[in-house]
C-alpha cells in the first residue's frame, strides 16, 4: 500500500509508450507465462541450494540513524552476485504489470511471505540462496547495526522484480496501520541485482523530498550489486519512467522490530 500519492504523475507515468504498451498487453502475457510455468512444472530436476553468505558492504552514502536511508554498494560477495545475476529467473516466472495499474509498473514474482518461501524458487539455488540469506537473523543484525538503534529486526516479507522500458514507481510513503508502534522501525532494502544504465535511465529508486520527481535528495547511480536501504516510514521514494532499451532487476526485502 502507498500513501501520498500525486495522482497526475501516476497517470503520465502510466501513458509512458513502454509502459502502455505492457499494460494492454497483460492478458496476452499472463497466458504465455502461465503456460510456460506449466509446461517447465513437468520438466522436474533437482535444485542444489547455494550458501550465501553476509558480507559488509565496501561503501555507504547516507546514514540510518541521521537521514534515514543509505546506500551500500558491493552487497553480495562478487562470487555470489555474478552467480545470481547470470542465473536470473526468465521474464516468464515472473507476473506481468496488470492493465489498471498506475502505480508500480514493472513485473513481480517470487513473494516470500513470513519466512515462507515461493513455489518454484527451488528451481533457481542461487535466488533462493539469496532469499535465505536475507531471512537470516544474521543479515537482519547486519541491517540494525546500520541502523544504529539497538532495535533487533526480522525479515518478514521479500520479493523480486524486473523493470523494463517504461516502468516507474510514483512517489510515495509505504502505508502503515495507525495504531502500529513499530511503524518507525520498519526498514526496506531494495537490493538492485543487475541494470544496463544508471540512475533514473534504469529505474534507481530514489529517496525524494515531496511526491514529485522534482527534487530528489538521493538518486542511487551504481545498480549492480548495491542497495538503498531506509526507514520505510513517512519516507518518499520512487523512480520515473525507465529510458528505452534500459532495464533493471532488484529484489526487495522488508524488515520490522521483533
Ligand atoms: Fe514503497
């Protein structure tokens, strides 16, 4: 759920050419896709799960405990990011961008809810490597000791997604219950896996000062590799249309208070 939402700029995002032409394509799409997950269902083969393991990140922009986000780069151990980036699930395991949707234009898949992982992520080691090290109580004290705030945290959500020409994200503050205390301790990290440009031309999700693009505090260039991470509450992020014959790949992971 977003809040503070400037509805004018998700609609222009939305009549982007790249993006029109996902969105009215949606149904087509989704057929082939799910045809294709049947048909690779019956093609079975054993999946050797990877072991990724934490690292300290090489360098950071920003601070958790002052500006509420930073930005690290050289996530992943370079074995296990070109392990992962070469093995990256096709665009067809992944869900098309619906025809309505006017505020995150770009595919998902691969949710993982409450430490439960998807189906089929098995078929991907080096995705589900990674999912479990987000999972790990030992990534999850990596992030609050970027935080600073003594606050142990748990990854309890993480999902993947691929943008392409035309997707964007309209700014916004991610929604929180009103009567949830844990709400300013809630972090998100986007970690970008794979991009063939930089900053906005690939879709770097930006910390942003007020729900338009028009003055950004942090657009992240680097998207291979590193991640914004920040405290989700009260926070505008977002990113504008991505340029033509650009793209990028990420996964998201969300951790709260425990
Ligand atoms: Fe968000």
């Amino acid at each position: 759920m977003a809040s503070k939402i400037n509805r004018k700029i998700a609609i222009r995002n939305s009549r982007n050419i790249g993006a029109l032409w996902r969105r009215h394509t949606f149904l087509f799409r989704n057929l082939y896709r799910l045809l294709r997950r049947r048909y690779r269902a019956f093609q079975k083969r054993d999946a050797v799960i990877g072991q990724f393991s934490v690292k300290k990140p090489s360098s950071s922009v920003g601070s958790l405990d002052l500006n509420r986000w930073c930005f690290v780069t050289d996530l992943l151990r370079p074995e296990d990011w070109d392990d992962l980036k070469s093995s990256w699930p096709s665009t067809w395991e992944f869900d098309p961008v619906k025809r309505r949707e006017t505020q995150k234009i770009y595919d998902t898949g691969f949710r993982c809810m409450e430490g439960e992982f998807p189906p089929r992520i098995d078929r991907y080691p080096n995705l589900f490597a990674t999912y479990q090290l987000f999972s790990s109580s030992e990534f999850a004290n990596q992030i609050s000791e970027l935080c600073a705030d003594g606050v142990k945290r748990t990854c309890y959500h993480i999902v993947s997604n691929v943008s392409w020409w035309g997707s964007s994200l309209v700014p916004h503050t991610d929604t929180f219950r009103e009567d949830d205390l844990d709400a300013k301790f809630h972090i998100n990290l986007i970690y970008f896996v794979d991009s063939n440009g930089t900053g906005w031309d690939s879709g770097g999700t930006a910390v942003l000062s007020d729900s338009s693009y028009d003055k950004p505090i942090f657009i992240p260039t680097n998207l291979n590799n590193s991640a914004l991470v920040y405290r989700s509450y009260d926070l505008l992020h977002g990113f504008p249309s991505v340029k033509f014959g650009k793209f990028r790949k990420a996964i998201t992971a969300h951790f709260r208070p425990i």
